[in-house]
C-alpha cells in the first residue's frame, strides 16, 4: 500500500496537507476506511475529477432531490452536501467519514475519489452516482489557479508551468486525469451510475436538470426546472455566499479579494487559448486522446 504524507508549510498554517494512497495524490483523510464504508440504497454520491463543475452539480442534485430552496439559501452546501475526502478539524466542515456515518437518509456526498477508491458497497450497485468531467484545458487552469489562492503550491519560479506538468504527468491531485474519467466511463452503462459532461450540462441547464431528475426518480415541473437553473447560474452561484466559499476568508484560510479571487469561475469557452502555450495545448490533447480512444467525448473550444 502506497501512501505518504506531505507536511504543513509553516508558512501558510492553514494549508491542508497532502497524503498519496494507492498512487493518487489527495487530502488528508481515512483512505484505508473508504472501501468498507457501509454506504446506502438512497446515497447520493456526487463525484467528480476536481474543477469541473462540482459545486454547480452537487447545488443542482440537492435541488432537484428536495425543492428545498430555502435552506439552499441559508445554509452552507458543505454542511448539507458533505466532502468525504478531506479531513481537517480546523475548517468547520471538513469532519470526515464520521460525519457522514451519522448522516439522515437520503445522504448527499461530495466526493473527487477515482472509482476504484470508492466504497466496495458503491461501487457494487449501493448507492447512486453522478458523474461529471470537463475539458481538462480548463479544469487543470482552474485547478491551479484555487491551489495557488489557497497558498497550496510552493512558490518559486514558472508555478503553473510547474503545476502543469504534474498534472500532465499524472502527479498532481486526483490525477491521473485520463484514469479518472475513464474509471466512471467504463461504469456508465449501470443503472446506478449517470455520467454528465459539464459543457452540456451549461449549454442546456434545464435538460440537465430533467435528465438528472428522471435519474434519481424526481417529478419536477416546468416551474421548478426554471427555479432551479435560476438559481444554479453560474452568477448566481458566484454570488451566493452558501455555496462560495467565501467562508474561506473568514477562517483565515485566504485572502478574499472579489476582484481576483473566486471559487466558483465564469465557465467561458475558450479562455485556455489565454494561457496553455502551444507545447502545453499539444500534451492536453494527448491526455485527451486517451480517453477519446475509449469513447468518451471532449468538447473542444
């Protein structure tokens, strides 16, 4: 079993350490407890590879489950949506396995786990799961530029450059990004499992929003549809302080600048072109092909 763990830099005291198991680099958390979890009929399990629509996704699960609007606007998403994969008692909602232990049925769980990781009881058909993946062009440009606003990279010269390459490589966190995708893709004719890609899911957010309800078994109508892509806008999310992180600032663990810093990005086409050198576009599309050859589709901007 391989697993090693990435100390605290004393410098940044809120940085959250790292740990790799079974050769994928993660959060501090109980990875050895993960595959006897006992999971449930009802679970919800929202996963996916990090920075491709998450928190639009899991904001979207938790609506159409409960039309429960009110509470999606006064209390924070990590509380009713939990992140299983991060434990670290100095934030108030990274608590672990024990929180969700304790978790009234149905659960919603928050999870970037590769498949092989999760729970053995999931991944045999107890629970549901709800995929989402992106173009990683954009996923590993966010992915960098949350790390390097939560003071998670070592600083020092060429940082994305850097972080790019241990992505590529297969280093980075959650990564492999071809192993991850292709890990839910080989599952995506069991009926348990729905696998979304995020480019679709934003260009028609109410087909989304049907295809997802008729998944879990929801009746919804037109009106909740329309309330729900409403309110799970992508301005509407940037602004929403329940599901934008900007607690973050208030335990210290960033400095919020609303100029700059933002959890939840615009989610435009096309703004990789402004970063990724054509050497680094030409290494993407090789991690892309991977999955390509598999069947998987990659929308291209």
């Amino acid at each position: 079993m391989e697993d090693s763990e990435k100390k605290i830099d004393g410098k940044y005291p809120m940085r959250i350490a790292e740990r790799r198991f079974k050769g994928i680099l993660m959060w501090q958390c109980e990875a050895e407890e993960f595959e006897t979890m006992e999971t449930r009929a009802d679970d919800i399990w929202i996963c996916t590879s990090p920075r491709s629509g998450t928190t639009m996704t899991i904001e979207l699960v938790y609506l159409i489950q409960t039309l429960d609007f009110d509470t999606a606007n006064n209390v924070q998403l990590e509380v009713r949506v939990p992140f299983l994969d991060c434990k670290d008692d100095r934030f108030p909602y990274y608590k672990g396995k024990k929180t969700i232990d304790e978790m009234k049925s149905p659960r919603m769980i928050k999870t970037h786990l590769h498949h092989f990781l999760l729970p053995e009881q999931l991944r045999k058909g107890k629970g549901r799961i709800i995929y989402m993946y992106r173009n990683p062009k954009y996923s590993v440009i966010s992915l960098f530029k949350l790390f390097k606003w939560t003071h998670q990279l070592d600083e020092g010269e060429n940082m994305f450059g850097r972080f790019f390459d241990s992505f590529v490589d297969g280093k980075a966190y959650a990564c492999p990004w071809p192993q991850h995708v292709l890990g839910y893709w080989e599952k995506k004719y069991e009926p348990q499992v729905l696998f979304l890609r995020f480019e679709d899911v934003v260009k028609d957010m109410p087909a989304a929003i049907r295809r997802i309800a008729t998944f879990l078994g929801r009746t919804i109508t037109d009106n909740d549809v329309a309330d729900i892509a409403e309110h799970c806008s992508i301005d509407k999310m940037r602004n929403n302080e329940e599901v934008n992180y900007s607690y973050w600032q208030d335990i210290g663990y960033v400095d919020f600048k609303p100029e700059e810093s933002h959890f939840i990005n615009k989610g435009q086409p096309g703004t990789w072109h402004e970063t990724l050198t054509p050497e680094q576009n030409a290494k993407m599309d090789k991690l892309i092909k991977e999955v390509e050859d598999a069947g998987v589709t990659v929308v291209h901007t």
